[in-house]
C-alpha cells in the first residue's frame, strides 16, 4: 500500500470524497454537480479566506482514504496577521491506526506555519479526541462555543 498526501483536485469526487466525508459528520446528498460547485467556490480566487484541503490517497486503488482542511483567516490582530484554523479531519475507518490522521494535521500546521506565515493555528475536537491531538503537539487552551442551527 501506497499513501500520498496532495491537495484536493476536483476529480476527486469521483475518488470517495463525500462518502469519506460521511464517516465524519452529516454529508446528506450532495450531488457531484453541488460538490463541484462548493469545490470552486472554496478554491476559486476568493482573498479573504482561503483553504487548503490536504487528501491521502491510497495509489493501489485511487481512493481518497483520508482527509483535513486548513482554513485561512486574515486578521486586523497580529499585525494584521493570519490565523489557521483546521478543519474536518478524517481518515476512512479501514486506514486507522496508520498514522494518517497525524501525517495530515501536521502537514498542515506546517503550511500554516511556513507558507502562511500563520500565527496561530487552532482545531476544535471532540473530547475523545484531545490525546491523539496533544500526543501531535496541539494543547488545550479556551473553551470551544457553538451554537447549530437546524435547517
């Protein structure tokens, strides 16, 4: 087995994405032609916020096995810095426990880090999640808020 790391490329959806996505959290139906739209609307040229969405995927049977999204926030802060913030973090059930999950966080951070020039980078987890995330480096610090809205 053979695993690469690179960004998503609109050819992807055929590739596993969504279903990938769905091991995650609440994908619903989305079409390819509503992917491909939200596709270029995230990747399009758009300056105020930006993403970079890292996939692995396995070369022996081109699928996307693995996934995690680094959005990009300018700030007034910081000198009118950037700040990460990283996002949907997922590794398709049968891959876990291979490392892939950390491979992506921390390429990730280092994008942000080295090629974003990003001063900080924050992720929100699920409490069961917080050891992987401290074992990579990452430390608890606030209190996450949030408020969903039913649609």
């Amino acid at each position: 087995m053979s695993i690469k790391l690179r960004p998503l490329d609109r050819s992807d959806v055929h590739r596993g994405h969504r279903e990938l996505l769905s091991q995650l959290s609440t994908v619903d139906k989305v079409s390819e032609p509503d992917w491909q739209r939200q596709y270029d609307a995230m990747f399009g040229a758009s300056d105020s916020v930006r993403y970079v969405t890292l996939v692995a995927v396995d070369s022996d049977t081109d699928r996307v096995v693995g996934s995690a999204t680094l959005l990009l926030e300018r700030k007034f802060l910081h000198s009118c810095g950037t700040a990460g913030h990283i996002e949907d973090v997922v590794v398709h059930a049968e891959y876990r426990g291979r490392q892939l999950g950390t491979q992506l966080v921390l390429e990730l951070m280092r994008r942000a880090r080295d090629e974003h020039a990003c001063y900080k980078v924050t992720l929100y987890c699920s409490e069961d999640m917080v050891p992987f995330y401290k074992r990579i480096g990452l430390r608890c610090r606030g209190v996450q808020m949030a408020q969903y809205f039913e649609g």
